[in-house]
C-alpha cells in the first residue's frame, strides 16, 4: 500500500492585492510578496522565495501564459465584430 499527504492551499486575491518582487543576489533566490486585509481587517501576508533558477521559469510560463489569453481574446473580439458586422450588412441589405 502507498500513502500519501497533501497540503494544498487556494488562496484568491482581489484587484487591491499589494505585490512586491526582490530579486537577491547573495541567496540568488527571488521574493515574491503578496499582501492583502481582509473584510474583517486583517492584514495576510504571503512570501514566497524561490530559486532564481524557479524564478525565470515562473516568469516564463506566466508570460507565455498571458500572452497566449491576450491572443484568444483578441480573437474572440474580432470574431464578435465580423458577426456584429455581417448582421448589420444582413439589416442594410
């Protein structure tokens, strides 16, 4: 039999999250610092260091991630505007 234990932790942040990164040279780690209040006014801070090596395939992924999201919406938007086009063709026609 194998057994295994999980900790997973989904934390969501609102617009009004405030975000710091320091890069360090001496530990060649990167910091990334999340903090939020919550509704009852208590201020939840979440550091996060990482390896530098971590740290550039973080950026990397969320690059090509947003980058990719940017291209679908971008193509979903002009997708509306040919059907927004092609009915008021339909209705002058």
């Amino acid at each position: 039999m194998k057994s295994s234990k999980k900790v997973a932790h989904d934390i969501t942040f609102s617009e009004g999250v405030h975000l710091a990164t320091y890069v360090s040279d001496w530990k060649e780690n990167v910091n990334i610092e999340l903090r939020e209040e919550d509704e009852s006014g208590v201020t939840n801070t979440y550091d996060i260091w990482l390896p530098i090596t971590l740290g550039r395939k973080l950026v990397e992924s969320l690059a090509n991630d947003i980058i990719k999201y940017d291209e679908k919406m971008a193509e979903k938007a002009a997708e509306k505007a040919a059907e927004a086009a092609e009915v008021a063709a339909e209705l002058d026609a």
